[in-house]
C-alpha cells in the first residue's frame, strides 16, 4: 500500500471522526458519550502524523519540518480543546471543535496536498 494512499485514507477517517464528534455536540449529546469519538481523533491523528513523517523522513521531503511542526500545532490545538472541551454548564464546546475542524481542513489543503503531490511526482504509481 502507498503512502499516498495511506494518507488520503487517514484523512477521510479523521473528518468523519470530527464530523461525528461536532454533530454529537450539536444533537446535545452528554460530553461523556463523546470522549470516546474525541480519544479516537487523537490516537487517529498521531497514527496519521506518524505515517506522513516517516513518509517524509524516508522520501527526502524538503519541506518536512515545517510539516511537523504543523503536526505539532495541530495536536496542541486538539490536546487544548479536549481540556476545554466541556462548557461551565456541562455542554460540549461546539465552537472550538469546529475551530479544530477548520484546523485540520487547512492542513489536509495545504501541507498534505503539497506532501502527496511530492510522492506522487517522485513516485508515480
């Protein structure tokens, strides 16, 4: 399996991971029937990082630091939210899981797009 397979494949999983976790918010599901849909996009996204950093490591991507510290940024952002991820009034925070939705569509349109490109320029299937 390519990498670049592998890649598009994660990202699918990971905005129908935030996809289902920002519509529990809005139905007003209990935010301890979410923690587990949150966990999985954690563990999702460091498995998903991982796979593009060796990818990265292995292939020469010029651009791979940058690209890792987006990673960084982006599990910052979600290790953030999940700490917050409860309102004062016992409700899930809508707002900043959209923001980490948002977050995760810019990365996956810049940085991964420019990643896969360079896989698929180096190595066409």
């Amino acid at each position: 399996m390519s990498y670049q397979f592998m890649i598009e494949n994660d990202h699918k999983i990971i905005y129908s991971l935030v996809k289902e976790l920002c519509s529990s918010a809005r139905l007003g599901l209990a935010p301890h029937e979410c923690k587990g849909i949150f966990a999985r996009i954690i563990e999702k996204l460091q498995d998903h990082f991982h796979t593009e950093e060796t990818a990265m490591s292995l292939h020469g991507y010029p651009d791979a630091q940058t690209h890792r510290d987006a990673h960084l940024k982006l599990l910052d952002l979600f290790h953030g939210i999940g700490d917050s991820l409860i309102t004062s009034d016992g409700k899930l925070y809508l707002g900043k899981l959209e923001r980490g939705e948002a977050e995760i569509s810019d990365h996956v349109c810049s940085h991964d797009i420019e990643l896969t490109h360079f896989l698929r320029d180096k190595y066409p299937e």
